[in-house]
C-alpha cells in the first residue's frame, strides 16, 4: 500500500465562465508552469502553483491577462467569476484535491459572490480569500476597487466594461446554483502572444522548490 501523499501550500485559483479563459490567461501572461485543469463535471478551470514562488507577481501577472483578455473576449451574457487561494493540497489521481481547492471551487460557487457580481454588470469578478487578501497587500497588492465580502470570508473587485442588456435589465441571479456552463461553440478567450502587455519578463517568475519545472504532479 502506497504511502499518502505529504499536504504542500499552493496558490490556488479557480475559473468559471467562457471557456479556457484561465488557460489563455496563463498563457498569455508566460504562466505556463501553473497546473491548469478542467473540471469534468461543470466545466470549472483551476491552476495550482508550485510552492514557493512569488505570490504577489503571480497574483498581479494573472489579473493583468485576465482583465486583458475579459475586455476583449466575446460578450457571454454573463461576468467571468475568478478566485484565488492559498493553502493545503494534496496530491490526488493526476492532479491536486485537498480543503484548499475545495476552498477555491467554493468562492466561485458562493452565491453571495456571484449576485454581486452579476449586479455589477461587468465581465470580471475577481475574489481573493480573507486570508490570501491580507498577505498581499501587505507585501503591496494595490487596495483600490476591492470591497469585502463578509458572507464568503472574501474581497472582491468587478471590472472591466458593462455587459449590455438589450431590455436593459440586470442579469437574474442563479438561484439553481447551476454556475456558469462553459460556452458551447467553445470560442473561449484566444490567448494574445503578440501582444506589448505580456512580452517575456527578463526578471521572470522562478520556482526554487520545483528543479524540473513540472507544476503537476
């Protein structure tokens, strides 16, 4: 019988919304190491990060891509919901499990989270646990725009531009909590290697504890 795995802190973040948005954003914004998945079930993308790293770059990079490509991506109808966490994973099959992706998974399925978000009228809703919040900014994650969440334990910011309503009324609520199914043309986010804003960093994020490279496990 094969010994468990040993829990290990990871960046955790979780995607619902057009398709591959978070691929692309990782892509575009040169996070190729981040383990990207895709939920089976409900079609909800998650990126691990490996432990170590510089959390406050990443965090910052990955916004800027997601921002970026909301703003220029197809309208969906509805805001693109994105959150980040960090805490303990394991890893499980071939990816990782663990109470800090079920805590990522669970900020995006908040319902508190998403009728804010749909109240907004944005693209983006990006929401950083209580936690993880806290740690940022005191190593200099700008505060502006961020409002707390209390019943999700959460902060939260919406942007980029208004989604229009043609009978300009707010977009309804989910109260089935059915989330937000993955687009069915599958058009997603293109990711943008052309573009000035993602150019390869010279000062670029490294991992000290991962030698291989490899995020997944």
């Amino acid at each position: 019988m094969s010994e468990p795995h040993p829990g290990v802190r990871r960046l955790c973040v979780a995607a619902a919304g057009p398709t591959c948005l978070l691929t692309s954003a990782c892509e575009s914004a040169r996070l190729g190491r981040l383990c990207v998945t895709l939920a089976q079930r409900d079609g909800m993308e998650m990126a691990f990060a490996p432990p170590g790293i510089d959390e406050v770059a990443l965090v910052t990079r990955l916004i800027t891509a997601l921002r970026h490509l909301a703003a220029r991506g197809p309208d969906v109808g509805r805001p693109a919901l994105t959150a980040f966490h960090v805490g303990i994973t394991r890893v499980e099959g071939e990816g990782f499990g663990g109470e800090a992706a079920l805590r990522t998974r669970a900020l995006v399925l908040n319902s508190a989270i998403r009728a804010t978000a749909i109240d907004s009228g944005r693209r983006l809703a990006l929401i950083i646990s209580d936690g993880l919040y806290a740690d940022l900014r005191a190593e200099g994650l700008p505060g502006q725009d961020w409002r707390h969440i209390p019943a999700a334990g959460a902060w939260m910011r919406c942007c980029e531009a208004r989604l229009p309503d043609p009978q300009g009324r707010a977009y309804p609520s989910d109260p089935q909590g059915r989330g937000y199914p993955s687009d069915p043309q599958g058009r997603g986010y293109p990711s943008d290697p052309q573009s000035p804003a993602y150019l390869p960093d010279p000062q670029d994020l490294d991992y000290p504890s991962d030698p291989q490279g490899l995020a997944c496990p």
